[in-house]
C-alpha cells in the first residue's frame, strides 16, 4: 500500500483508477508513478496491462485512451 492508495488489480478498475489520478492530481505519467511509489517495472506493468485492454497512454491528453 502506497499512501492511501492501493494500486488494483483489475484492468478496468486500474484504468479507472490511473486515469483519475492523473486528471485530478498529476500532470504526467512519470509525475504519477513518483507520487504514487510506483517503480519503473511496476509502471511498465501498469501499461501492459492497460495495453491488454486496448489503452494506451496519449502524453496530450495525459490519459489512458
């Protein structure tokens, strides 16, 4: 557990959850996975499994789309 986060498990729960953390509190993904705690592998992780589920991270849009 990070903070008061947990990171989910679920992709769609995950999806939900990255992208409303970035909208509400960080302007990057690298900004994310640092106030968050989350290591370089475990983001990578992160985007695989949200590739999985047919998103990909859009730096313009700083969402998962």
């Amino acid at each position: 557990m990070r903070g008061d986060y947990m990171i989910p498990k679920d992709p769609i729960i995950l999806l939900s959850f990255i992208n409303t953390q970035l909208r509400d509190n960080y302007s990057n993904l690298e900004n994310m996975a640092e106030g968050l705690d989350i290591g370089k592998d475990e983001l990578q992780d992160i985007c695989t499994k949200l590739e999985g589920i047919g998103y990909k991270y859009n730096a313009d849009r700083n969402q998962f789309i």
